[in-house]
C-alpha cells in the first residue's frame, strides 16, 4: 500500500524467496495500483527497499521476529501523485486506547490467494491492542495466505490511518490471532519526524 507518493509498505518476509534463500533483487521488486480485471492498472518499479534491521527472514514465524517484519519499496515514478496514497498513524502501546476511542471502526485490506484479482476488505476486523509481552498489535480480522504486508487501518474523522502492517498469525488449540507490526516500527523510516512532519 501506498504510503507517501513514491513509497510503499509492506512485509519484510514479502520480499524475501525462501527457495533461493535469500531476498529478491531490488530489479525484480514492482507495484501495481490497482487492477481493472487481469489487467493491473497503474504500475512502477522498485528502485530500492529496505526492511526492519533486525528481521531474520528465516526465523520469521517466531514471535520476537515478527516485530521487525516489515518493507518499504521506494519507486522509480511518485503513483501516489496520480492515485492517492494513505496517511499513517504512529501507534505506539500507549497510544491505542485513546485511538480506539476515536475510530469508528478498523479494516484489513490486501490481496490474498481466494482474490488475487481484487483487493479484500475486512470491515469486521477487531483490533484488540498490543500483546502484553511482544511489540505486535494483536487482533482478529479473518486472513488468508498472501494476506502478509497489506494494512491494518483505523478509521478516524480525519479519514482512515494505517496502524500497522500484517505479519502473521498466531494459534493455541482452540484459539487464533492475527499479528500486525505497528506503525511506530516504521514510521520514523517511512520519513517522518515524530510530530508528523515528511
């Protein structure tokens, strides 16, 4: 998802080609905004990306590692200029009861392997906070494979804000969660100061 004109956000571990055993090359990287059928709409290629440091892209179900997965692909052409582009909320722990009671409601949004043709939206998606013990917002929207990398979004009066990236899931025998990294993890390397400012 478009985060800034030039600049997309997605899952570290959607970069990386775990039969090769190593990352794609920036070359092999590209963006699609949109797609009108088979056809993709809009598109741009990847002059450069960069993950979170600490992101071991062979460990990735791990917990501890999940809180660094995330990408950000910058592109040869500004596609947010002609087809918008979404604000990000820098959501820290502390932070998110004070923004649940502002939004009106949360959404997942991707492209999965049910739809690969169209964009999924989950409006029913419930965000619960953080875990208690890992830097990850925890929630339940439904997922399916090829859901990594696309946003988790509160919907504020301002209009909606991505709060986090999806990662992964988690399960007991009898119970499951969906693990998003939190846009604090990115935000400062997306360009923004910490008040906001690109």
């Amino acid at each position: 998802v478009l985060v800034t004109p030039s600049l997309v956000l997605t899952a570290a571990h959607c970069l990386y080609y775990p039969a090769g055993r190593d990352w794609y090359p920036v070359q092999a990287v590209g963006f699609s905004a949109g797609r009108l059928g088979d056809a993709p709409q809009l598109q741009a290629k990847a002059v450069d990306y960069r993950t979170g440091a600490a992101f071991d892209p062979n460990d990735k179900t791990q917990v501890k590692n999940m809180t660094y997965d995330w990408g950000l692909i910058t592109l040869d052409r500004p596609l947010g200029e002609e087809v918008g582009y979404f604000g990000v909320a820098n959501l820290e722990r502390d932070g998110f009861a004070a923004l649940r009671e502002r939004a009106t409601g949360f959404v997942r949004a991707g492209y999965n392997s049910v739809n690969l043709k169209s964009a999924a939206l989950d409006w029913s998606c419930a965000v619960d906070g953080f875990f208690q013990d890992w830097e990850l917002i925890q929630h339940r929207c439904p997922i399916q494979l090829g859901d990594s990398g696309g946003p988790i979004l509160a919907l504020l009066p301002e209009g909606p804000a991505i709060i986090g990236v999806q990662s992964g899931r988690l399960a007991t025998r009898t119970n499951w969660w969906g693990t998003a990294v939190p846009a604090s993890a990115f935000y400062q390397s997306i360009g923004f100061t910490k008040s906001g400012q690109l």
